[in-house]
C-alpha cells in the first residue's frame, strides 16, 4: 500500500511514523476484567441523517454495521457549533463554564472567565483524568481549543500534549484549506512541532491521514500492552472546504441529478428514519429553507450535496479501517466507540436537506444545529442495536467514561448515562434525565425541559416554545399560548447564566482583546 505521506528530520524530529508498513495481524484478547480502550470518533460538520442505517441515500456501511449492534441515541444534543462542542466533551461542563462559550480563536479571546476563547487551563480534560488512570492517550485532529497564537510566550499550555495527550497529529484550528495535499497555511502539527509541507506526498487526504495515524498510534502502543489506550479522532470533514475524491463525486453526483426538487430528499430521509424506527409515524419534516438556499444554481447545489456525501462515504471507510484494525488485533470487543457529529450541517446551501427532518443548521440552536445522533458500541456488553430515545447532552460522555472507569463524577457539570448500557432502558420516562438544559449562542439562547418543552429566544424575533412529544420537527410555535411556562424558562435560564459565566454577544463583543 503506498504511503500517505512521509517525513524528514529537519533539526528536531517532525516525523510521523510510517503508516500501515508490515501490519501486525497477531492477536492478544484484552481481559475484560481491564479497564476497555475508549476511542471518540467526532465528525466535524455531518448532518443528522447523514449515515444510511438512519434513512439516509449516503453510503455508510461501516458504520452501519457498527450500530447494527450498538446503542443509538437519536436525540442526542451538542452545542451547535464545534469549539463549545469539543469543550463540554473533553470536560464535562457547559463550554461557558470552561471558558469557550464563542469559537477558539485569538480574535474571539476577551478576559471574560466564559469567553477566553480558549479551554480554561483549571478544568482537567478527559485525556488528563484517563492519563491519570493509567491510559495512553491519542489525538489525531483538529482542536479548535486555543493555542493558535504561535508567537505568544506560554500558548504551548493551551495545546494537546499540554492538556493530556501523549501523542498528537493534526491542527490546532477550527479548519484546513484543502483537505489534499497541505498548503503552507493548513500548519498541520506532529506532537508540538509544525510539520513542513514538503513532506506531504501528493496522495494525502486529510480523513485518511489521521485515521492512519491512530492506528500506527495504537499499533505502537500494543508493542507491550502495559496500559489501555484512550484514541480522540475529530475528523476535519465534512467541514468546508467541500473537497473529495473525485470517484466518490461523481457517484453523487448521478445520485442527486434524480431529484426534481431537492427538498423531495427531506422526505426521502425523514421516510428512512421511520422506516428504521427513529422517527414516529406521525412526525412531519420541516420544509422551511434558509435564505442562504435560495437562488443557488442547480448544477452547484447538486456538486455541493454529491461533494459532502462523499467526504462522509470516505470516513466511512476511515472508520471501517480503523475498526478493522481493532478486530485483527483482538481488541474490538473490549474497546468502547462513541461515534457523534458535533453540530449539524454548515449553511453552504445543503444544510436544508442534511439535517433532515429539522429545521435549523451549524449556529442555530433550532433542533437541526444542534441535535446529531450518538452512536454508543462497546461489543462486549451489547450484540444487537438498541434505540435510547431519551435526550442526553454531549457533557455527559466525559462522566460516563469516568463513572465506567469507577470514578466519582459530582465535580462535573454533566451526567453519566453508565446505568443505561448496564441495562438498556433510563432509569425514568422523562425526556430529558435532568430538570433543564440550557445553551447560549451568540444572538439565540434555548432551554429544554425534562418534559421535552423546548424554548427558544433570538434576538429581534422574541420567544418560540415547542412540545417535541408532540411536534420533534419544531413546527407548532406554543409561545403566545404558553406565556408562563416562557417565564418559567427565561427564570431559569438567569440561574444557568449566573452558575455557567454567560454573558450577552453585545458584552461580549465588546469585550474581546485585540491580538
């Protein structure tokens, strides 16, 4: 198999290892009785009903085959946009409450404890608690958590290694500019070090490079076998800019010139999830498009579906290799996978039919920005797919993790959902196992309630309250009807913002440091 790339020393070691050279296919089972490897796979970008063993017409096989025996969370929460996403993950917390309530990046940083634009440096992440247990712990990714200032004395602090990984490859920003073969911009990392462009071979893509990198990661480490392995795998796709390969495409590309009217796809999709039991028969897709949609021609919007469809059949077979990998190394039925998006389909025009059946895209906090299915497979408890239709949020991964490892989780903002693998069933038939969650997104706040009343006010348009029981696609607007419980929401969500550092966009605006 011919090389992704390859690498030089050029003063201090910049290079990565070879990738899949002489593949180790010997097989040593890991006792159970050990504490399970865990890997975190994030795709960056991917819509709700983006896999096909939900309905979708993209061609998933792997990962359907990893959910055939896995749990499914289909309502399953993050925080619309992909700093304040990773931070609840690798924390436990409200992203406010780890300092990244807007995205990472110098120009965003202010000196407000909710808004530093980069992940508090008191929080313990989930790599420093698993590094403390005893875990090698990998990244192959994108951070988006701070550290970009390169010339700023202690921004080292901020970076992966610094905050619990022992190995790293991938960027510290929120995106590449190709996804092939790097540019002097991509600034493309190996441990602490910038890896020279020219040392990328013209076959590089970027899902392929980091999925090659765990597993020559995890291949080193198995050397011994001393320690299980902690592997965090935040893929760059399907994030803008829309690049894949050109066979993949143009398969798509045939796929959607079928389509008279695109939204028809909505309802294809929303048809798939009922078909496969996540969505009941009664809920209607939300048709209402974005402005962004309007006036785009139709041959571009065909290539920007096709090009995104692609990007996502590639990790799926990123996400087969590494898999692969697992099970010819005896360490598939004792590794726990957790397989998310982390917020829901960018505008770029397609985000009307991606995030079929809602309403809503990246950076809104409607249903389609901010609600991914959550894949849960761990073969050594679970043979056979199981549907977890109660809502969890994307901070409680890090204190199920600990609560599996036996570590007491009270600290963390999060809840464990341990108890629900152990049996299959919440402990309750609320919707939600916590009295309320909350988000603030620029302009837009939301709460939802254990009962599934979800309430949403943007700046300028005022309050929307939905019962998502009843309307899921968030199409009946209960606000006039249901003054009180607006009230109730609102008096509620002054208590989250007082406990989490929420600030208003205008103070915070206001408040950004110049860098």
């Amino acid at each position: 198999m011919s090389m992704l790339y390859k690498f030089t020393k050029i003063g201090v070691i910049l290079a990565l290892l070879l990738l899949f050279c002489c593949m180790d296919t010997s097989k040593t089972t890991l006792s159970f009785e050990m504490s399970p490897n865990i890997i975190i796979i994030v795709t960056d970008d991917a819509g709700y009903s983006d896999y096909s063993f939900m309905g979708s017409e993209i061609n998933t096989p792997h990962i359907d085959k990893l959910a055939s025996n896995s749990f499914i969370f289909p309502n399953f929460y993050n925080n619309g946009r992909c700093s304040p996403t990773r931070a609840s993950l690798l924390t436990g917390h409200y992203p406010q409450k780890v300092g990244v309530g807007e995205l990472s990046r110098p120009s965003t940083e202010t000196n407000l404890p909710g808004y530093l634009g980069y992940l508090n440096l008191e929080y313990e992440t989930l790599a420093e608690s698993l590094k403390d247990l005893g875990y090698y712990t990998i990244m192959s990714g994108k951070w988006h958590l701070g550290g970009q200032k390169l010339s700023r004395v202690d921004e080292q602090l901020k970076w992966p290694l610094q905050r619990g990984f022992d190995s790293f490859f991938g960027i510290l920003g929120g995106t590449v500019r190709t996804h092939f073969k790097p540019t002097a911009g991509d600034r493309y990392m190996y441990e602490n070090d910038n890896i020279p462009i020219e040392v990328f071979e013209k076959e590089f893509y970027s899902s392929d490079a980091l999925v090659d990198h765990i597993v020559e990661s995890i291949k080193e480490h198995n050397v011994n076998r001393e320690k299980p392995f902690f592997g965090y795998l935040p893929f760059f796709a399907p994030h803008l800019p829309l690049e894949a390969p050109s066979k993949l495409i143009d398969k798509y590309v045939d796929v959607y010139s079928e389509y008279f009217d695109m939204k028809e796809i909505k309802k294809d999709r929303l048809d798939g999830l009922k078909k496969n039991n996540f969505q009941e028969e009664f809920v209607e897709p939300n048709m209402e498009l974005f402005s962004i949609s309007y006036g785009i021609p139709r041959d571009e919007k065909i290539l920007a579906l096709a090009t995104h469809a692609a990007m996502m059949e590639n990790v799926d077979q990123n996400i087969g290799k590494l898999v692969s990998y697992l099970k010819s190394s005896g360490q598939y039925d004792n590794t726990l996978i957790f397989l998310m998006s982390d917020n829901g389909v960018s505008a770029n025009g397609i985000s009307d039919i991606f995030n079929s059946p809602y309403y809503g895209k990246k950076g809104m906090l409607w249903e389609g920005g901010i609600k991914t299915p959550l894949v849960v497979s761990w073969p050594a408890i679970i043979s056979k797919q199981k549907i977890i239709r109660q809502a969890w949020h994307v901070m409680d991964v890090m204190p199920t993790i600990l609560d599996i490892l036996g570590n007491k989780t009270s600290s963390l903002t999060g809840r464990s959902f341990k108890t629900i693998l152990e049996s299959g069933v919440p402990s309750n038939d609320l919707y939600l196992d916590r009295d309320y969650l909350f988000w603030s997104d620029r302009k837009l706040v939301a709460g939802l309630s254990k009962d599934g009343i979800k309430w949403i006010r943007e700046e300028g348009r005022g309050n929307f309250l939905y019962d998502l029981k009843m309307d899921p696609t968030e199409l009946n607007d209960l606000a006039v009807e249901r003054p009180k419980v607006v009230q109730e929401f609102r008096r509620r969500f002054n208590m989250y913002k007082r406990e989490n550092n929420v600030e208003s966009f205008a103070v915070v605006q206001k408040s950004r440091v110049l860098n």
